[in-house]
C-alpha cells in the first residue's frame, strides 16, 4: 500500500505541491485570494485519484498506439491517446508519451472551473499546462539540462497567442530517449500535445549508428518501461560541429513537418550548446519568430554565458526548478 499523496503549500506561500508517487507537480494561480484558494482546492481534489485512474488502464497505456488500438476509458487516458495518435501510424509511440501534459492539463481544467483566474500554471516536471486571461503573460526559462540548470533561451507567451502547452524532452531527462538532443521544447495547443511532440522531435534529434553514443534496452534499466527493447541513450559523447548540425537536422525537419501540420506552433532544439529554432529568426540573439508564437527567445551568441545566478533562479521558478522536491 503507498502512502497518501502530498499536498502542501511551499515555504514562498503562493505554490501548490502536489505529490503522488511518480507525479510531482507545482502550481501557481493568480487572481483574487478566493479565487486562488477556490482553485488550489480543486486542484487537490482532482488530484487524489488521478494515479489509480491511470494504473487501471496502464497495461493499454504502456501498449503502442494504433490507429485501430483500443482506446482507454480515463479522461486523462483519453487525453494521452489523443495526444499521440497523429503519430501512431508514422513511429512507435505509446500513449505514455504525453502522460506528463494530460495529467497537468486536467489539474488546470480543475481550476479553472472552480474559479476566475487571471492566470495559472500546472508544471508536471517541466510539461506545463497554462491559463491566460485578457492581458496576461508568462515569461518561461528554457534549460538545457536538469541535471545543471541553466538557461539556453527564454520565451514569453501571452493572452493573445495560441499556445497553452509547454513541453520538454530529452536524453537527460527523467523520461527515455531515442535521441540525443539535450532538450527539445515544444509549444502547442496543449500541454499533452506539447509533450508528444517533444517525445517524437526528439527522438528524432539523432545520428544512428555513432560510435560514441551509448544506447541500452529501455527494459535493462526499467523492466516495466513502455519502451520494452528499444535502446535508449545514456551517453553521448563530445560530437563534432558537422555532427551536431547533422542530428540537429534531422529534429529540425521533424519539427517542421509537424508545425506545417499545425501540431505545433515552436520548437527549440539543444543539441551541446548549438540550438535551432523553428519557425527560424533572422537575428542570431534574440528570436523573433514569423507568426510571433515563440517570442523573444534569447540565445546569447557565445553559448550560454549571461544570466546570472539569479536571473536564472527567477526565471527557473515557473518550470518548478527552485523546488528541492520537483
């Protein structure tokens, strides 16, 4: 039997921290104090069963998906399949691959039921779903590696834009990969759209049969992963600049598939400091991006050198990052 999940304010008294064995998640409303107080509660509510909904569809869950697979019961579950059924045909991908976002949208569609919020955010390690009212924005750090937090650009998204969905993946992350790329950030629709598609770029991000990259069997590491026998990364080692472009264009050309498909509207790809953006910006600091969906996307020329210590703690504070527990 596991213990009760964790639902406790942070030490700053505007956080939520909602935990429950795998999911971590950190909130933030803004509003009126009844609002926010309205909101957090029904976050928490809405959280408490969330994980036994998932385990009771989690053998289909961790199956690949078909065009004509069977499909789970859950709301979450149903986000997750819809998230990662434009994909089902052209890769293997396992619904899985989109639980992060699914489960913080349905936090966040929680909150924003029970009250009028001016905005808020639900950050499921990194996969953020995001509400806006008229005039509101986030202002959102982009981190090359967990394991050393630090900043490889930046991106404002307001009321006015499309995209409600953040996403990160990559082999240094605490979900698998097939790729390389140190991280791949999306901006979608939806927070579970996000994370599908970060999953498949990628994945994509990727220079098969290089000697220095070590890959293991998913299953070698985590018997129960969803990914079974397919080897993922576990080391790559210092590529060089040809390489890099290499692997960087093959996410890119992904990238751009699935945004002239309209499932996503950005992309940024880290690969050993070098990053490409789509849509592409023709100034090699700052991002300014054709439809404005990805703006302002600081890239300083030099690699990462810039943000101080602080700066980078401010701006890490949305993705949960400052949190000893996320």
């Amino acid at each position: 039997m596991r213990e009760p999940a964790l639902i406790r304010m942070l030490p700053d008294g505007r956080r939520l921290h909602l935990h429950d064995g795998p999911i971590d998640l950190i909130i933030e409303a803004g509003g009126d104090q009844q609002a926010i107080s309205a909101a957090y509660e029904a976050a928490a509510r809405r959280f408490v069963s969330i994980l036994d909904e998932l385990c009771s569809e989690l053998p289909l869950l961790r199956t690949r998906a078909r065009e004509k697979s069977e499909r789970p019961r859950g709301v979450v579950a149903q986000r997750m399949f819809a998230a990662v059924e434009p994909y089902c045909e052209q890769c293997f991908i396992t619904p899985m691959a989109a639980v992060a976002g699914a489960v913080a949208e349905t936090i966040l569609e929680s909150m924003c039921g029970a009250a009028t919020l001016d905005r808020a955010y639900v950050n499921n390690g990194g996969d953020i779903a995001i509400h806006l009212a008229n005039s509101q924005f986030y202002k959102i750090g982009m981190v090359e590696r967990p394991d050393h937090p630090s900043l490889f650009g930046s991106v404002e998204i307001s009321a006015e834009d499309p995209v409600r969905g953040i996403a990160t993946s990559g082999w240094r992350g605490r979900s698998f990969s097939l790729g390389i790329a140190d991280a791949v950030t999306i901006l979608a629709d939806s927070a579970s759209a996000a994370d599908a598609a970060a999953t498949v770029i990628g994945n994509a991000v990727n220079l098969p049969g290089h000697p220095g990259i070590t890959r293991v069997p998913a299953c070698e590491i985590s018997p129960d992963s969803d990914l079974d026998d397919l080897r993922v990364t576990r080391r790559v080692e210092p590529l060089s600049q040809l390489e890099i472009d290499t692997a960087l264009d093959n996410g890119l050309h992904v990238a751009t598939m699935l945004h002239e498909k309209g499932l996503i509207h950005s992309a940024a790809l880290c690969l050993q400091k070098c990053v490409r953006v789509l849509p592409e910006s023709p100034a090699p600091s700052t991002r300014f991006c054709r439809d404005g969906f990805l703006k302002r996307v600081v890239c300083t020329p030099d690699g990462f050198t810039g943000p101080s210590a602080s700066e980078i703690h401010a701006q890490l504070e949305l993705a949960g990052r400052t949190n000893p527990h996320a």
